[in-house]
C-alpha cells in the first residue's frame, strides 16, 4: 500500500534488505514475515507491540534514497510479501529510468514525493475516500485489531490506548482496543502472546479509581470475572468512552437494532491538535449532543455543532454572568458556569435579528439576538464572533424555509392587571360544576381543562402565585425564551397555579419545542390510527376504565374519548413502546392540564426523553432505576436498608412510585405538586421524594414483621399528604377508599415534604444501566434477557450456518419472538452456570437444552428459557 512519504533516519535498525537498485530499498522486518526468528525476532516483536510501532503490522517496506544522501523516506508498506512486491515492480518499470534522466537530487525527491502523493490522491478519489477519513497509522491499527482477534469487515475499532493488563501479580504492557462491541486485549512479550476479549454486553460493572501502586486504574467487571487495566496516558478519555461504548452495547440489545454510524460529523479545526478517527469522532460528538439535549430538553434528534465561553448581560439582575454558549441547527442556549444561576433557550424559529454590536472594553466581541416576542440577548467575549454569526445566519436561513406551529399560551396575561382580574372572576363564576369539558373546532382536538369553578373556592394562596408568576414573566420573559433562574425553581416549588400548569409544563419539559416542529402531526395520527387493531390498542380498552376513575372527567364518555385517542396516536407513533400500563393514568392527568394535542406531546417528552425504556414490555428503565433507588437507599437510610431488602419492599413500591410519577399513589391535588417538580428537574425529584417517604417513615418500618405491614404504612402515609393550597374539593384517593381502617393519621403538606426532599444531595442521583448489579428475580429476568438477545445478535452478526434472522416472528408475543439453537445455547450455558467449565460441559448442555425444548423443533425461545432457569432456581 502506498503511504505518504515519511522520513526515515535510520533505515537499517531493526530491518533486513531484501532487494535494492539505486533508488529504492525493499525490507523486511527482523524476526516477522515468512522467515527470521530467534532472539532477534522475539526482541522486536516485544518492541513493537510496547512502541506501536506501525512496522509490527506491516512486515514489509519500500524506501527511497538518493545516493548521496543519508536521508531515506517511506514511500509503501505491505502485510505480505506478494502486496509489497506489486508496488516494487511498478517502481521499477514505470519511475526507474524516468529518476535517471534528473540531474539534481533535490528534483529527483520532489519528483518521487509528487509521484507518490499524486498516486494516493487518485486511489482516495476513486474509492470515495474523504479528507477526514482514518489516517494511515489508524488503518494499520485496524489491520491489526482484526487479524490479532479474527474480527470481521463489520466490526469497527473506535480506538486503541496503551496500558498494562493485570494478569495474576504480573502486569502485561500491551495495547487495549475498543471496538463497537468489543473490550480486546493485546500484548507480546518476548514470545508470550497475552490476549482476551469481552463483548460489552457482557460487561456488569466499570470503575476508575486509585490506589497507591496503580495511580490511574480501570477495573472491568463481567458476570464470571474481574479484569484489571492501568498506567493510562488520559484515562479519562479512556473511561469514558468504555462507559459509552458499554451504554451503547446495552442500547442496541434493547432496540434489538445494529450500530449505524454517521458520517454527517463537524468538520475539523485547523488547529486540532491530534487526528483522531472517524468513528472516534462520531461517538465523541453523539455524547456531546446528548447532553446537549439532556441539558436543555431539546428534541431527541437535535445535534450539536458546537460550543464557546461567553458571557450573557441578565437585565433582571444588570450583571454580565459568565456561560458557555451552545449552537445547533435549531437552537441557541445559554448555560452560566454556576448552573443554578441563568439558563436559557432560544429556538431559531423564534429569532428575528442576528448582529453584532459595537466593541468596548466593558463589552468585548458582543452579539445581539434579538426575537419575536420583543426580548434581545447580548452576548460577549466571544472568542469567533464573525464565525459563529456566519453560523447562526446559515441555521437561520435554514430554519425560514420551516414551517412551525406557534400556540397561543399567554393571551389573557397579556392585558392589563384589571382586565386580568375580570377575566379570572368572571370564569369562576360561569360554571358551578367541577370540570369544564369543552370541544374545540377539530374533530380530533377533544380537551379536557380541570377548572377552579366555584368563586368561594378561589383561594388567597391561588391568586398569589399567579400574581408571582405573572410578575416573574414581566421581569425574566415568558414562552420558551424566559430567562431560567433560582427564581423560576423556587416558585415551582411553590406548586404552579391551576391555569398555568399546562403551559408551564410544555415548557419545563421541551414538550412545546417538538409540537411546534410539527404541525398536523397529531390529527395525522389520529386520523391513520382510527379503527385500527392491535395488541396495544386492546389493552388500551382494557384500561381506559381504570384511569382516575374516581376523577369526574373520566365518568363520561368524552373523556374517555379523548384519553383513548392520545394513547392510541402514541402507540401509533411508537410501537416499539405502544403501550404500557401506568401510561393511561399519566395520560389522562395531563388531559386534565392540557388539550388533546398538548398531552400528546407531553406524553412523547415523557416516554422518549425524560423517562426513557420506562413504558415498555420489559419497563426496563424503571427496574434500572429501581436498581439505583436500592443503592441510594443502602446510602441515605442504612438502618432501614437491610430491613427493607428482607421484607422486599423497595422492589416493590419504587416500581408504582416511578411508573406513576406518585398519582397512584398519592391525592390527586398534592400529586400534580409532585409532576410540577419533575417537569421541572426530571427524575432526580422521584428519588428525591421516594428517599424522603421512607426517612419520613424509618421508625414504624423498623418494626414491621411482613411486607404487607410495610405497605399499609406507607400507603397511609401517602395517602394523607395534602395540598392546602388546592382550589379543588378533596377527590378520595381510590387507594385511600380500600385501605382506610377509620384511625387518624396526621396530614402531611406536600410542599414541606417536597422541600425536606430537596435537601438531598441531588448531585449524587445518577443513573448509569450497566453500574446496577442485576439481583431479585425480575431483573435476573432482564439480565437472561439480555444475554439470550445479545446471544442471538452475535449470532447474526458473525454469521452461521443456518439465519438467525429467519427465526424471528415479530408476530409472536415478544418472549417468544427470539429462538436460539443448541450452538447458541452452549455458550449461554458456560457463562451462566458456574459448573458448565467441567469436561463434561457439553454434554451437560445437551441434556438441558433438550429438557428445555418442548416441542422438540432444535430451538427454544426465550419463554422456555427462563421457565427452565426459575424452576432450577426453585427446585
């Protein structure tokens, strides 16, 4: 292969000459190819792998020299004999006689270089290849990575790092490579080859941590062992991209999809300081963008094109607040290094005019944004500031070609305070009834407004934060652009008022950015899904009775209705969730807030962003979830944690807890507090507030004797938080109506408990899928899964004799969908039973594998495979 021509200073060390003329050198490499050995060999292969040196994959080299120099210079490289000697033969007869004519050797140079360079061009253009594709050292590393470990075509090295293996009490110093969905480890040492791969969704548990002889240490856990890699030159780099490379692993088992990769990548500075590969790239800028959207709720398909300190001027404060400013190709947002004190976002959609102003010394490279609700953004110490206004415009001509929805959120706000008032009194007294069921114009946009209906019951408390919010609108703007602050959080804690929930809750969630890229889509939906069956939509029969029955809007049919077509839509739009149970009560309270429309989008923020594999067949997000709930449980309240874990509580009521966001638990008044909150800070308020009801509790659990002591405590204790400022007459709590035994239990005000909830430190929430030790059996269920899926995967992946794929029948109920044969199985066996290492493994495997197969077709699906492990289990 011809390689761009490198400078070589010392062309003998370490290499023999095979053939020369007076240009040009072919070599091999001591102690590699088809001959060579002995010391010499063993000394160079070790060094080779210690170095990476580029040699240890290619064997073969041709130089170019010119007689009197001592400078030589790479020209080609070959893994074999044969491809080394195609690219000698060509030198000879096409460049040989054509070197002899020049008289100065510097010509003969430029001429060879030129030839050489001219030569790579050509191949690069012919076979499509881009300028910032892989450079050649990391095409050779590719070569060596699957010839090393007998990888395929399709598998993709991300990277490789240097480091030291911990076999035993003896470090092997090699090369660890990580691929899309392999861990592989390489080293030689003076003859002793160390290798081992593990697939990533094999991988259990990561951890970076130090000790006093391994001061940078990556400890890798797999189900049957512990491996240990050190001296790191970034290990930071290094462990996060395992962590994402194994998230990653685990996404495509419970997506059942391959990896795509995107060539679509930012293009690279000029003053880059290092090439790294093109896949490299791509997962680096992936985990970019999703913090980006995480960050700031944006769209699941958002990317990031990139980002630069600044400053932004906050008039509600008239102070210069330093940030970092984020630009994709929809939004511009703003995040202040302290991240409690401003953050905002402008979608493009929104901007009217983009333009730099004056410079000053006060205000360094400024940008002014201004948008259409008359608010203006001044940025500064922008370090690019002529490159990012040129990026901006060429998004913003982009985003004119759009069409967007924009709703009307604020149109009785917008009067003034005496008309304000009229309004809000006149629609308190229209109506006595409690809810207010009105049709809209579409056929399909039934909503549902819970309202405050009779005059007496509008409360002091009720005025007042509407005023508060009101006035925070005056001073930090109102809609998606609003100024977000400590302020805004402390008011969301306050319990949002009654008419303002819906709004703010589009808002809060990003659900208001995705509808207003989508007009139509909604009525679209709905009109495709009409009189259309399936499974998901005869479950949502089932359950659309069972949805706040004791609420008034859903005893009539029209609620009904409009509860059956948003479930319906999503689980058109959505079929790899369809539906879920626990999906219709969260459904129908957002029907309560919101129109029919609202709610949908509400629920796709719900289920695809902020509580992502939740609603599903496996609710595999919330038993993850579960899994950290336990932890932080064992961290929060130790002396309650072995009591709990002994009576099997927290399995069980984390699990309604989170499904629900509490409103099954809890009075419908005091838990839309409780949604408030989340819309607002995400998950991190369920742990929050589940670690408070147990503290909360902790003495009376201490002394349970069963799990069903424990849960009446805790279901009395829910069932009796209240919600003073609630405009609304109590609506009994269904559980309430079951459990209730007549004795008093003191109330608990929900917004003290969500208080006291908050003093936890929220920065220790995190949810990492592959940290959680699988254990109890529905997530040994999940983790079987898992295998059995990955098992299959790696099936169709490698290839085999006969196609996995043909197999599958999506038509089947999902643990039936998935069959494996008795190859498959094998390997499933060793990594499961500890025993399964015995000479007579295969054998043992054989007579389980048929046990397990009823019907005796040579293939179990993965019902039977988990039916045969409980009943080991339980015998």
């Amino acid at each position: 292969m011809w390689v761009n021509p490198e400078e070589v200073l010392l062309a003998s060390a370490l290499w023999m000459t095979e053939r020369a003329n007076p240009y040009f050198i072919l070599q091999k490499r001591k102690g590699h190819g088809d001959g060579g050995g002995g010391l010499a060999g063993l000394l160079v292969g070790t060094l080779d792998v210690v170095l990476d040196s580029s040699a240890r994959v290619a064997p073969y080299r041709i130089l170019y020299q010119t007689p009197d120099s001592l400078v030589y210079w790479t020209i080609a490289h070959g893994s074999s004999r044969k491809e080394v000697t195609e690219n000698w033969e060509w030198l000879e007869q096409n460049l040989l006689q054509t070197l002899s004519i020049f008289e100065n050797e510097n010509d003969i140079t430029t001429f060879v270089k030129g030839k050489i360079q001219g030569i790579i061009a050509e191949y690069n253009k012919s076979h499509e290849i881009r300028e910032d594709d892989d450079t050649d050292k990391f095409k050779e590393a590719i070569a060596k990575f699957r010839k090393l470990f007998v990888m395929p075509e399709e598998e993709k090295l991300v990277n490789y790092y240097s480091c030291s293996y911990w076999k035993g009490k003896v470090p092997r110093q090699g090369w660890l490579y990580l691929s899309i969905n392999h861990l592989c480890f390489y080293s030689y040492l003076l003859g002793k080859e160390a290798k081992l791969v593990i697939r990533w969704a094999d991988v259990t548990q990561l951890e970076k941590n130090a000790t006093l002889l391994l001061p940078d240490m990556v400890r890798v856990s797999t189900r049957c062992s512990e491996h240990v890699f050190s001296v790191f030159i970034n290990i930071n780099e290094t462990f996060k991209l395992m962590e994402q490379l194994a998230n990653i692993a685990m996404r495509q088992l419970l997506d059942n999809k391959g990896f795509e990769q995107d060539r679509c990548l930012p293009k690279l500075k000029k003053n880059s300081p290092k090439k790294v590969s093109a896949l490299k790239r791509d997962l680096d800028a992936r985990a970019k963008s999703e913090r980006y959207r995480a960050l700031f709720r944006l769209p699941k398909d958002e990317k990031l094109d990139g980002h630069t300190d600044c400053t932004l001027w906050t008039p509600f404060n008239k102070m210069h607040i330093l940030g970092q400013m984020f630009v994709s190709t929809n939004y511009i947002c703003f995040t202040s290094k302290e991240e409690t004190i401003c953050s905002l976002i402008i979608p493009l959609r929104e901007v009217t005019i983009v333009e730099k102003a004056d410079s000053c010394n006060v205000l360094p490279s400024p940008l002014s944004i201004s948008t259409k609700n008359k608010m203006t953004f001044l940025f500064a110490n922008l370090k690019d500031r002529d490159f990012l206004v040129q990026r901006i415009s060429d998004f913003l001509q982009q985003t004119t070609s759009k069409i967007y929805f924009e709703r009307e959120i604020t149109g009785s706000l917008s009067s003034s305070d005496d008309e304000v008032g009229t309004t809000i009194i006149l629609k308190k007294m229209l109506t006595i009834c409690l809810l207010c069921l009105k049709e809209v114009s579409s056929a399909h946009q039934g909503c549902i407004y819970l309202k405050n209906t009779v005059y007496e019951k509008y409360s002091k408390n009720e005025f007042l934060k509407e005023q508060a919010w009101k006035n925070h609108f005056t001073e930090y703007g109102q809609g998606v652009c609003m100024y977000r602050t400590e302020k805004t959080k402390e008011l969301v804690l306050q319990g949002i008022p009654e008419n303002m929930r819906g709004e703010l809750w589009l808002l809060f969630s990003g659900a208001i950015n995705e509808m207003a890229t989508h007009p139509g889509y909604y009525e679209d939906l709905v009109e495709k899904s009409m009189g259309k069956y399936n499974l998901a939509t005869e479950e949502i029969e089932r359950d659309l009775h069972r949805s706040l029955p004791e609420h008034p809007a859903f005893q009539n049919e029209m609620g009904i209705a409009a509860l059956r077509r948003v479930l319906t839509a999503y689980a058109f739009r959505n079929p790899n969730i369809g539906y879920c149970q626990a999906m219709n009560i969260v459904t129908s309270v957002l029907l309560l807030y919101a129109k029919e429309e609202e709610a949908f989008w509400l629920l796709v923020a719900l289920c695809e962003r902020m509580l992502p594999d939740y609603y599903n067949t496996r609710v595999v997000g919330a038993l993850v979830d579960q899994g950290v709930f336990e932890e932080l449980a064992h961290v929060y309240v130790p002396q309650l944690y072995d009591c709990m874990q002994a009576l099997g509580v927290i399995s069980t009521i984390s699990l309604s807890w989170f499904l629900t966001l509490f409103l099954s638990v809890m009075p419908f008044e005091s838990a839309v507090v409780v949604v408030d909150c989340f819309f607002y800070e995400g998950i991190k308020v369920i742990f929050q507030l589940a670690l408070s009801v147990l503290d909360a509790n902790i003495h009376q659990l201490l002394g349970c004797k069963d799990d069903g002591e424990a849960m009446t405590i805790l279901g009395r204790y829910l069932d009796n938080v209240t919600n003073k400022d609630s405009t609304l007459p109590p609506i009994p709590h269904l559980h309430s109506l079951l459990t209730d035994n007549g004795d008093p239990h003191p109330e608990v005000d929900i917004f003290k408990l969500v208080r006291i909830s908050y003093e936890v430190r929220s920065s220790q929430i995190y949810l990492v899928y592959y940290k959680v030790c699988f254990h109890g059996f529905c997530l040994c269920c999940i983790a079987c899964l898992l295998m059995f899926t990955a098992e299959h995967l790696t099936s169709c992946y490698w290839g085999s004799t006969s196609n996995p794929m043909s197999r599958h029948d999506p038509s089947l109920p999902y643990l039936e969908q998935y069959r494996i044969d008795l190859e498959q199985f094998k390997v499933l066996f060793a990594l499961l039973f500890p025993w399964a290492c015995s000479t007579h493994a295969d054998d043992l495997a054989l007579r389980v594998f048929r046990l397990l197969d009823h019907n005796t077709d040579a293939l179990i699906n993965f019902r039977e495979f988990i039916s045969g492990l409980s009943e080991c289990a339980l015998s």
